[in-house]
C-alpha cells in the first residue's frame, strides 16, 4: 500500500512527531528537577535539627530520611529525562519527511536512552567533557537513580554507596547538567528556525509504496532517506544507488548534488535504519 503523505512526518505532524511537544515535556520535567532539587537542599539543611526533634518525641524519623535519599535521585532521574526530550525534539526534525513508523522505531530502537548517539545524529557539537557528561547522566537514567547499586567484585558495599551518593549529591554536577540541558534545548529549537540557516526539504513516492525524503540546511547535515518500492525488490534493485538511479542530475539537481555528500538511510518496514555517511 502507498505511503500516502499524511504518513510522514511534516510541519503538520502531531503528538510525538511534533517537535512543539517534545520541547514542552522537557521544559516540564526541566523545572520539577530543580523545584526537587531546592526542595531537597532545604529539607537537608535543617535535616538533623529535625531527627532529632522527632527522636526526642519518639515519633518515627524514616519519612525525613527517605525524603534525603529519595529527593536528590528523583531530581537526577528527572534532569536526565528533560536531556532526552530536548535531543529528541532535534531528532523529529531530523526526520522530517521520513515514515512516522521509521521515527517510532528508531526511537525505541536505534537509540533508547543512548544520549550521545541522539546528540551526533542532530550535529550537536560535543567535547571531551559533554560526552562525558551525557554517558553520566545516561547511567542516571539507567542505574544510578533507578535502582539499587551494583557492587563490583572488586569493591565494597559502603564504597560503592558513597560513590554513588557523591554522583548524585553534586551541586557541581547537577548545574553543569542543567546548562547542558539548556543548550541541547536551544540548539534543538534553532533546528530549521533560523532565517541565517534556512531548510530545504523534498519528498518523493515511488511506485506503489516506496518513497524518497530529502533534507538539507536548518543546522543539521544534508539527509537523503529512502524506502524501496515493492516492484524494486522484487527487480534486486534496493540500494540507494538504485534508487539515485530514479532522479536524473537534469531533472533533480539538487539531490543530485548532494547525494554523495548527505547522510543516506534506508527505512526498512521491520528493521532499525542504517546510516551511510560521507567518507570524504
């Protein structure tokens, strides 16, 4: 069946194809990480006049220590969260013109929570030090503010705690994971929103249900993705260098142009796109 262009994602699109909202679940869990993280900076100031007030009236003290241990976690786990909505409000836009299913299952698939991948896929510029900060904060997410510690063969229980209560506790970390937060969401915005950076987009179907989405411009490398048509399968004809084969330099130059420039995927039906890029 034809993928019609109500089945692509465009400036159109809604729910998780909307960059609008991506951005918006980000701004959310942004400002309840730190609401959470002043909230617990409170509680831990006045955290041992308290114990002991409430010793000395013999009333349980375990929801003061549970609120020390659980405040500055949950304020991690959520920082973390608001990194992936705003690199993942770039990827959307990455993929304009590309099948909403691509998007759906690249999502959950060719990235997850790999913070890194997403920044590279939408040319973030990245050092040293961001990487770094990106695979902490991924383990945030994943180990660290989740669950209970793992502890290596090598090491203790109570050195492997406060290990990980020094990652976490870090007043250093936290703003450093914040601004870098911010300027994920700023340059996620500025993707195809800059007049100074404009967007060209072109989009294609071939035969019966394959198609062809260009992009190039708005802050992000040139993209060609393509899906082969049944009819080209069924010919052996499935490679991109097939499917360039269909849009002659006359007819098509700027795609043409770009080709051996852009960054190529192929949307397989059941499968993770792979990326092809540029070697030069």
């Amino acid at each position: 069946m034809a993928l019609n262009q109500s089945q692509r994602i465009s400036n159109r699109s809604v729910g998780q194809l909307d960059q609008k909202n991506w951005i918006a679940e980000g701004d959310g869990l942004l400002a309840s990480a730190e609401k959470t993280r002043t909230i617990w900076m409170d509680h831990r100031r006045v955290f041992s006049q308290t114990v002991q007030q409430r010793r000395s009236r013999d009333r349980d003290a375990s929801a003061d220590w549970n609120l020390l241990l659980g405040l500055p976690r949950s304020s991690m786990l959520l920082l973390g969260y608001s990194v992936e909505m705003y690199l993942k409000a770039g990827l959307v836009r990455a993929y304009h013109g590309c099948s909403e299913d691509m998007f759906k299952r690249d999502i959950k698939n060719r990235y997850g929570h790999r913070l890194v991948s997403m920044a590279n896929e939408i040319a973030l510029s990245l050092d040293q030090n961001d990487e770094k900060s990106l695979n902490l904060i991924m383990d945030m997410v994943l180990f660290d503010a989740r669950y209970p510690v793992f502890v290596p063969p090598t090491d203790s229980y109570a050195n492997t705690i406060n290990q990980q209560t020094e990652r976490i506790w870090s007043a250093e970390s936290f703003a450093n994971f914040t601004k870098l937060a911010n300027r994920i969401k700023t340059h996620s915005k500025r993707i195809d929103a800059d007049p100074n950076k404009p967007a060209s987009f072109l989009s294609f179907n071939v035969d019966s249900d394959g198609y062809l989405a260009f992009r190039v411009g708005g802050h992000l490398p040139p993209r060609i993705t393509f899906r082969a048509s049944s009819e080209q399968v069924q010919r052996g004809e499935t490679t991109s260098e097939d499917m360039k084969k269909l849009f002659p330099k006359l007819r098509f130059p700027q795609l043409v142009h770009w080709w051996h420039r852009a960054w190529i995927y192929e949307d397989g039906e059941h499968k993770t796109s792979c990326c092809t890029r540029p070697t030069h």
